[in-house]
C-alpha cells in the first residue's frame, strides 16, 4: 500500500518537500512508516520528538493505518 506523508518544518527541509510517499505492506502501523522514512531519511533520526497525526489527532506508534488516512510528521516547534 502506498502512504502519503504531509511534511511540516525541519521534515519538510530533510525531505526535501511538503509531501512524500511510501510504500508499506497492508496493516501497517504508525512505526512502520516512522520506520521506513528513517531508514529512506537518515537525518530524521536526529530530532528527537518527531510526532505523528493520523486524520488530524497525535497517533500512537500501534494505529494501524488504512491506505487514505491522511499522515502528517510533526517536529517540535521552538519559537520567542
């Protein structure tokens, strides 16, 4: 199945656009395609509290996806 990734701020710039697709097997879950984007995406390694939203909510790592959730990699935000 193929996953489409919303990407927001640091994501965006390691991945080198808004938006990436990956390919899992069916029944995937949330660390799956953490999973797969590091290993495609050393750098996202090194942030620390990369979160997930499914369908607009923070998932946990077990949700198991369905081919249109709309995925979205969320970095921690810093501001002044």
């Amino acid at each position: 199945m193929k996953y489409k990734i919303n990407l927001f701020g640091i994501t965006r710039d390691i991945v080198g656009g808004n938006v990436t697709e990956i390919e899992l097997g069916q029944s995937a879950d949330v660390q799956a395609v953490l999973g797969k984007l590091k290993t495609e995406f050393p750098k996202l390694k090194e942030i620390k509290s990369l979160l997930v939203a499914v369908n607009s909510e923070y998932a946990e790592a077990d949700l198991v996806l369905s081919e249109n959730d709309e995925i979205a990699l969320i970095p921690p935000v810093s501001g002044g």
